[in-house]
C-alpha cells in the first residue's frame, strides 16, 4: 500500500512538473529568423485583425503594458507621432495588451491613435510571443517588440523597451534592412 501510494506522488509530481515545463515551454519568445505565429485579434473598432492581413508590408508587432499608463501612453504617442515615416517605408504598427477592445477605444480616443491596438484578454497571443508577464497581482503584457519583414519572418526582438526611444530605434532598423 505505501508502495503504490509512493508510485501515485512520484507519478503526479512528474505529471505536476511536466505541466509547468509545458506551460514555459509556450512561454518561448520566437526568433529572429523564424516565421511570425500568426494570430486573429479583435482591435479598437471591434473588427477581427489577422497578422496574415499585412503581408507585403514591414510589421511592427509590439506588445505594451496597459492602457491610459505613463510608460505606454509615451510609446503610443510616439508611434503615433512617427506614423507617417512607418508608412513611407511600407510599415504598420500594432499594438498588443491583455486590455479588452474598449480600453483600446478609448485609448486610441483620449490619446488620438489612429493605428491598431488589438486586445488579447485571454493571453494566447502574448503568451505565443513570450511577452506575459506579471505585475503584483496583474497579468500584463512585457514591453516587448517583433519587426516582421514583409514575407513574415521575424527580423529583429527588441526586449523591455524604453518607450520614450523605441519609435526611434525601430524606425532605424527598418531603414538599416532596406539598404
């Protein structure tokens, strides 16, 4: 009997392990190289945004915090500012939160956004990006950033961004791939 009841811990303790090794493994952040993981989220307006809809075009994929916060309001009003120069070189901008569409809408209404937020509340494209993380008791997106080239590879991961800075800096990769 303590044999078998021994067998059924170690059994579930390897079982318990293999699930938190199965949840990290999807936590995997994807590289430079490999083809973006598509997804279909719903954005601002409440339209369903599929990442396979900018093909063709350079993708700047990035994933912020939280809605109406300092940090990502800068972020946002930077992109914003520089949206002329994305699309000059065939670039969109989207933006990825857990925040649910109307925080997007009205988001992008208080800032004056006018490209894509899509919201992820149930995490799976966060996740599929390793950009979840955890603030106290938040779940929250990392301030991560993919630059995806036109035929959906990904070309550059920029990790914990200074959003006061990183319209900047992706703006300069885009044009350092083009030469």
């Amino acid at each position: 009997m303590k044999k078998s009841v021994l067998l059924a811990c170690a059994a579930a303790l390897l079982f318990a392990g293999t699930l938190v090794s199965a949840h990290a493994a999807d936590q995997v952040m994807p590289t430079v190289g490999q083809p973006a993981p598509t997804f279909t989220l719903p954005s601002q307006d409440g339209s369903q945004i599929a990442l396979d809809s900018f093909k063709g075009k350079w993708v700047v994929l990035y994933f912020y915090p939280k809605d109406m916060t300092p940090g990502c309001t800068v972020e946002a009003h930077n992109f914003q500012r520089d949206l002329a120069k994305y699309e000059a070189v065939n670039a969109a901008i989207v933006g990825v939160s857990v925040d649910t569409p109307d925080s997007h809408k009205q988001f992008c209404t208080k800032e004056g956004l006018t490209f894509r937020l899509l919201a992820d509340p149930d995490h799976k494209v966060v996740d599929q990006y390793g950009s979840l993380g955890h603030y106290g008791e938040m779940t929250i997106a990392q301030r991560n950033t993919f630059l995806i080239n036109p035929d959906g590879k990904i070309v550059k991961v920029w990790t914990k961004v200074d959003p006061r800075v990183h319209s900047d800096e992706v703006l300069a990769a885009i044009s350092e791939m083009k030469k």
